[in-house]
C-alpha cells in the first residue's frame, strides 16, 4: 500500500507541475486577467508540491519550519485565485470581493501566527482545530462558488466550451474533497491515503483537460458543432443571387457554433447584411454604425476581407472558446469570398441587363427616330413633289398653303435632329455649364412667355421679386421651355410657374391642371421616347423632352423630379444649385 501511495504521489507531483506549466503559457499567450489568476492558482498548486516533498515531515529550526508555512500559505491562497478567475468574467459585487479578500487575508495571517503545528500522531490543541476548521469552510466555500458558477455557466456553450468549464469545475471539486480527506490526517500507508491520492490524480487530469484538452478530445467534444460548420460550408457553395441571402444562411451555424445569443454580417463597408438575435433597438444602431451590447453579452468582433461578423456571445466564450472563435475567423474569410462572388455575380447581372436595356432603348431609339423623321420628311418630299408637277396649275393661295406647310415640316424635322444632338452631346458629357449671375425674375417671364406663345395668358407666374441666382441660363432655358410645352401639350392650363431660392439651390416647378402622369409609367417617364400615357397619334411630341430636360439638370449637378398634382395634374421640380457646377 505504501508504494501505491508513494507512486501516486510521484505522479501528482508530475501532473500538478505540468498544470503550472499550461497555466502559465495560457497566461503568456493571452495576457488577460481570468488567465493571470489562473496561472496564479496552478503556479501556487505546483509550488504547493513541489514544497511538501522537500519539507520534511518534522521540521526543526526556523530554515525548515518557515517552508512548512509557506506551503500552507500556498494552500490558503489557491482557492482564492481559483475563486478569482472564475469571478473575472462576471463580476461579483465589490462588498463580496472585498469580504472574500478580507476573509482570506485573516486565514493567512492565523497561518503564520500558529505557534506550532503538532507532527503526525501527536494530539491536536484546540485552537489548531479551529484552524482547521477555518481552512476547510474557507477552502470548500470557495471552491462550491468555483464550481457552481463553471457548471452554471457551461449551459448554452458550444460542446468544448461547456465541456472545458465544467471539467474546471468538476476538478475544483475533487481537489476539494482530497484537500479534506488529507486533512483527517490518515496515514501513508492506510486505504483511505491511497483513495485521497487517486482523487487528487484525477483532480489535475481534470484540471489539465479543462485547460488545454488534447485534439482529439476537441474534436469529440466538437462534433455536433461540426456538422454545423459542414452545413454552413455547404450553404456557402451553394448558389445564391444576393448578397443578403448568403448572410442570411451562414447566420444560424455561426451562432450555434459559439453560442451567440445574436449575430450579425456587415459587408466591407460596415452596412448591415443580416441580423439575428438583436432588440430592435440595438438592431437600430448597428445599422447607424454602432456597436450596441446585448445584455450582458460580449460583442466578438471577426474581421475578414470583404466582410466582418459580429457575434453576441457568454463573457466565457473568449477564453473557453477560442478554438471555435478560430474557426469563426476561417468562416468569416468564407464568407467574404462567397460575398465576392456574388457581388460580382450582382454585377455581372446588373450589366447584363443594363446593356440589354441599352440595346433595346438603342432599337427604339433608332426605329422610333426613324419613324419621327419619315413623318416629317414623306411630308416634305409630298409637298416638293405637288409643287413640281403640279405648280403651273395651283394658285397661289395653295401655293403660299404648301410652302406653309413645308416650313412647318422641316421646323419640326430640325427641332427633332437638334433634340438627338442635345441627347448626343449629353451622353458624351460634351455640355459645358458655365454659370452667370442672372435675374431669374426676368429670365423666366421671358422664357415663358417664348414657351407658352399663345397661351402666355394661361400661365400663372409665382416669383419673388428679387430673384439672383449664379446659374448657366442657357440650361435654365432649355429645361422650363421644355416643361411649359410639355404642360400645355400633355395637361391643361391653366399652368403655373414658380420659382424660389432654398438651402442654396434654387426651385423651378411646372404645374398643369390635367390628368396627370399615368401611373404605371412614372418610374420610366424621365426615359427616352416616353410620353404621359398618351397615344402617339394624339398628341404630337417625340418623348425626348423630358429625358432632355432631367440631362441637362444633371449636367448642371441638379435635379429633376416628377410630383402628383394635389387633387389631380402634374407637376414637375427642377432643383439646382445656385453655384452652377458647385
């Protein structure tokens, strides 16, 4: 029996000085509080060994006895750093903190004051039981807040996390009741030594697996949380057409893997792709740009190219799970090359059918220019032809009706070639905009009163009397003419005009009292050869006006903006600031 009892303790001594040594490269690797206390406690535990084998059994003098001291010192701090480690990741109260410390400091001042400490078989005094007694409550309090708190803490956790802590905690309570077996005092040789040895024995390989498990055991501990891994991998392959859709199926692995209570992906410029798990309000300022708490959760930042993941996870999680945050970091770098390539399949897509579109406005461009043009010119080469043939015999009464006519033809045939040209030298960014300071008061009466001809009584003009503005008139011109035809062409006067100066820009808007823009082509009505829901035949126009128009405003850094009338009509919103190109 005693060479079982001695050979146990050879071994205890080799595991509980390779504990300190894993507990201090955590320490140096990680460089926190929770991993400095830790290395404390085991580095105390080691010494705690290491001392009791060369201390003899009855010290004599004071160069031996003030070991002995030391080594039950040891033994009273050990609990305490084991205590403050698995406080450091939720904090206790400051009045707990401070009466555990205080409580810990009398026991280690009682320690030294002992006057003797009797040897094995000789009778115990009373106040040496006291001691005792103290030490064992001290050392069983606080190993129950360690363990209790590691075991409660564990739920939740992703298989290593959970599995690591309440190993700690399993092996804070064996160590516990090995300390108050060794404290009855049996002998070396007795079963009951033995019993206390192989305790302790499996109290530091506890400790050893809670603190640096060996792969496999991760891998086993792991394995619910790898097939969630495979799962995401394989939502990564998967073809998905939006950006937001592969946010959305990494979300759920991703925070199972680390027990996240929520979880969020931002692409590369911090906008929010997806979110899960968030109050709405914290919700609310992620997507302003802030990093908003959950709870008393950690927010765990995962930077990769092209994306960063968030995960609200357990204060534990960090230190009990970075194996898992590890693995996070390699989806996180998935995830942005995923995000790549759908963005470049958004791309690939949104030129797709923009040049589609762009064929198909090109088609119509072509055949319905074509069609403007022939109108105009059948007309012409019609006219030509009468005059020819049939000039001797007309009077000039039709004569004077045909030439007439003629220059009407070739007026609207010029008027459409110089819209094309507008349109050319739009597209080309051929137009130069050269602001002046102009009286726009005066300058819009005379353009209206140009644009509406006529109809000039049927306009109503709201302008204030003093109006200047730094703006290129030429584009001013091109874009109220165009509106106040369109107004009388497509609306119904009377039409009104209004002008006024705002936030350094300066408004135009258009009104008319007509039907309106039909509603299934406002979102198309600023594009070429678009009319107000008219039939071609009915009202003469080419549909480039307002394409025009919203060009020039561009060019000039403005805009142009179609609005409901109230109750009914249109009205339309030229918007350009004041400095030009500014």
């Amino acid at each position: 029996m005693h060479v079982l009892v001695t050979a146990f303790g050879v071994v205890n001594s080799v595991i509980f000085a390779g504990l300190s040594l894993v507990a201090l490269l955590q320490w140096r690797r990680r460089r926190d509080s929770a991993a400095g206390w830790l290395a404390l406690a085991f580095l105390s535990l080691g010494l705690i060994v290491t001392l009791g084998r060369l201390v003899p059994a009855h010290p004599h003098g004071i160069v031996q006895r003030i070991p002995q001291r030391l080594d039950i010192e040891l033994l009273v701090l050990f609990p305490y750093f084991l205590y403050r480690f698995a406080t450091a990741f939720v904090p206790p109260s400051r009045r707990l903190q401070r009466t555990v410390l205080a409580l810990t400091a009398l026991l280690s001042v009682w320690t030294f004051a002992l006057p003797s400490l009797p040897s094995s078989g000789e009778p115990r005094p009373d106040w040496f039981v006291g001691y005792i007694v103290a030490f064992l409550v001290h050392w069983a309090l606080l190993s129950i807040v360690v363990t209790v708190r590691l075991w409660r803490a564990g739920h939740g956790q992703p298989g290593v996390a959970r599995t690591r802590m309440r190993l700690l905690g399993f092996a804070s309570a064996t160590l516990t009741i090995a300390i108050v077996g060794t404290a009855l005092g049996p002998a070396s040789t007795s079963t009951g030594a033995l019993l206390v040895a192989i305790v302790a024995a499996v109290s530091g390989l506890g400790f050893i697996s809670g603190l640096a498990p060996p792969r496999a055991l991760r891998a086993a501990w792991r394995r619910e949380e790898q097939q969630r891994l495979q799962e995401a991998i394989r939502s990564l392959m998967t073809l998905a057409t939006t950006r937001e859709e592969i946010a959305e199926r990494i979300l759920g692995p991703v925070s199972s893997m680390v027990g996240a209570r929520a979880a969020a992906i931002l692409d590369g410029e911090d906008h929010v792709l997806a979110v899960r798990g968030l109050e709405p309000y914290a919700e609310r300022l992620l997507r302003e740009g802030e990093r908003p708490a959950a709870g008393d959760e950690a927010v765990v930042p995962i930077e990769a190219p092209g994306t960063t993941l968030l995960v609200w996870t357990s204060t534990y999680a960090p230190f009990f799970g970075d194996d898992e945050l590890q693995l996070l970091s390699t989806m996180a770098a998935m995830t942005g090359i995923a995000l790549d390539r759908v963005r470049l399949f958004e791309h690939e897509h949104s030129s797709r059918v923009a040049l589609e579109r762009a064929n198909e406005v090109m088609a119509d461009f072509v055949a319905l220019a074509a069609h403007e043009l022939r109108t105009p010119v059948t007309t012409i080469h019609g006219f030509v032809q009468t005059l020819n043939r049939l000039g001797d015999r007309l009077a000039e009464e039709q004569k004077d009706e045909l030439r007439t006519a003629l220059e009407q033809q070739t007026v609207r045939m010029a008027s459409l070639v110089e819209q094309l040209l507008d349109l050319s030298r739009l597209d080309a960014e051929a137009v130069d905009v050269r602001p002046q300071r102009v009286d726009l008061r005066a300058r819009l009466q005379e353009v209206v009163a140009v644009a509406a001809g006529a109809h000039a009584g049927e306009v109503q003009l709201d302008l204030p009397d003093s109006l200047d503005a730094v703006v290129d008139p030429a584009i001013v011109d091109h874009i109220v003419t165009n509106l106040v035809t369109n107004a009388f062409r497509y609306g119904r006067p009377p039409v009104r005009v209004t002008a006024r100066l705002s936030n350094g820009n300066i408004l135009v808007s258009v009104d008319d009292a007509g039907p309106g823009v039909a509603q299934e082509i406002e979102e198309s009505l600023f594009e070429r050869f678009t009319r107000a829901g008219v039939a071609r035949d009915r009202v003469a126009g080419t549909g480039l006006g307002l394409a025009i128009a919203q060009a020039y405003a561009h060019a000039h850094r403005g805009e142009l903006r179609y609005e409901r009338g109230d109750p009914s009509g249109a009205r339309f919103v030229v918007e350009l600031p004041v400095s030009g190109t500014g």
